[in-house]
C-alpha cells in the first residue's frame, strides 16, 4: 500500500479516505490484516490518537475488526458493500442535522414496514422491551440505552436486512455524533425528557402493534423530527452560554 503522508484538512478525515481508496482499489481485502497503530502513525506522519480515532470509527461501523492481541483486520464481506460507502459518509461529515435528516429518513421507511410485516414474536419481545423501559422510567435509569434498544430493536423487526443495516449505521453514527449534547439534554431536562420519550415510543408501538403503517410512520416523523429540532435548540442555547 502506498500510504501517502497527511499534510491538510482533518487528519482522521484523510485517514479514512486512504483506507476506504485502499478497499476500493483492492489493496485491502476481507480478512487483510492493517499494519499496526505506531506503523500508520509513522507512515501517515500523524500522531497516534489520529489513527486510533479513525481505527474506532471503522470498527464501530462494522469495516474494520480490532482483536485484542492479534491486530487489526478488514471485517467486509461482499453482503455488506452497499453499506459501507454510507458509514464512511456518515463519519466524514460530523454533521448532526444532516445524519438526523438521514435517520428520520430510513426510520420512517422501516416503522412503516415493520407495521405491515411485524408478527406475534416480535410484539412479544417489545412487550419485554416496554415493561424493562417502564421499570428504568422513575429513576431514569439507562434513558440513552433504552433509547437505542427501542430504534435498533423496531429496525430488526423490518424483515428487510439490507434497510435494518441501514438504520443500525445511521443510529451507531448519530450516537457517538450526537453523545455529548444527548446526554447533557436528558440531564438538563431530566423528568420532562424521559417521560416525553417513553410515551413517543409506546405510541408508535402501539401503532404497529395495530398494524397501522401510516400512523407509525407519521408518528416516527413526529418523534424524530422533535428530538432534532430540541437537540438543535439546545446545542445553540448551550453554545451562547459557553461563549
């Protein structure tokens, strides 16, 4: 590989890039294993904590595999090459509004199919989800993790593997994106935030539960677009006060 020295621009930004050129040109294929962290940092002329944050990044999208001990390997495989070209857009923009726009896209698509196709398992499961995230409510416990589990677990009940891969990506990327402003939010507006959220996400279940693919869908619009345009409301407010 013809690893080329980072000179401009965001250093973890070209790292990516390079390794994405290196997948597409086939210089790296599934199950290559990468030169080590201290290699890269040597060969891109970039510190270390560069290439760890670019390594993490892919190996949160599912492109790369970091084994403990052993190294750094290419985890693609051919059923996953329409995806992959998302996650590296998704990384390199860092964009909020944009990847929300992009979630409420995909989501919306998936709750309506899931809607039409969900069956008596997997109303079952999210019974079990919805009693978990009812007991968490009162002390607020593990609010950002139920939050996921609901979004991850209506994209698996879609029986579209390609569109639940989709929305995975779309909510790993905006997850770490969105973290710190997520976070501070639901402690800002502690009660308020969490009781809005679960009653949100019962009442688009109850909707698929019904089989009622355009409620769901109007409903996870609703639901997403409010939770943006909070966020949004609240990184600038946050930002007045910092400045």
């Amino acid at each position: 590989m013809d690893i080329k020295p980072i000179k401009s621009r965001r250093t973890t930004e070209i790292i990516l890039e390079q390794i994405k050129n290196f997948m597409i040109q086939g210089q790296l294929n599934p199950g290559d294993k990468l030169p080590t962290e201290s290699i890269l940092a040597e060969k891109f002329e970039v510190s270390r904590t560069s290439v760890r944050e670019a390594l993490s990044a892919l190996s949160l999208t599912g492109i790369l595999d970091i084994r403990q001990g052993e190294g750094i390997f290419v985890k693609r495989s051919p059923s996953n090459a329409v995806i992959e070209p998302l996650s590296f857009i998704f990384l390199l923009e860092n964009d909020f509004e944009k990847i929300m726009d992009v979630c409420i896209a995909l989501e919306t698509q998936a709750v309506d199919l899931v809607a039409r196709n969900r069956d008596n398992d997997d109303i079952a499961a999210m019974h079990k989800l919805f009693e978990k995230m009812k007991q968490d409510l009162p002390e607020g416990k593990n609010v950002q993790k139920d939050d996921v589990s609901f979004h991850l677990a209506l994209a698996g009940m879609c029986k579209n593997p390609l569109l639940e891969r989709m929305v995975n990506t779309a909510l790993n990327i905006s997850g770490q994106v969105l973290l710190s402003t997520y976070q501070q939010w639901v402690r800002t507006y502690y009660f308020e935030n969490r009781q809005m959220l679960y009653q949100e996400h019962l009442e688009i279940f109850q909707a698929v539960e019904n089989k009622d693919n355009e409620l769901a869908n109007r409903l996870m619009n609703a639901h997403l677009s409010k939770t943006q345009q909070e966020l949004k409301r609240f990184e600038r407010i946050r930002n007045i006060l910092e400045y």
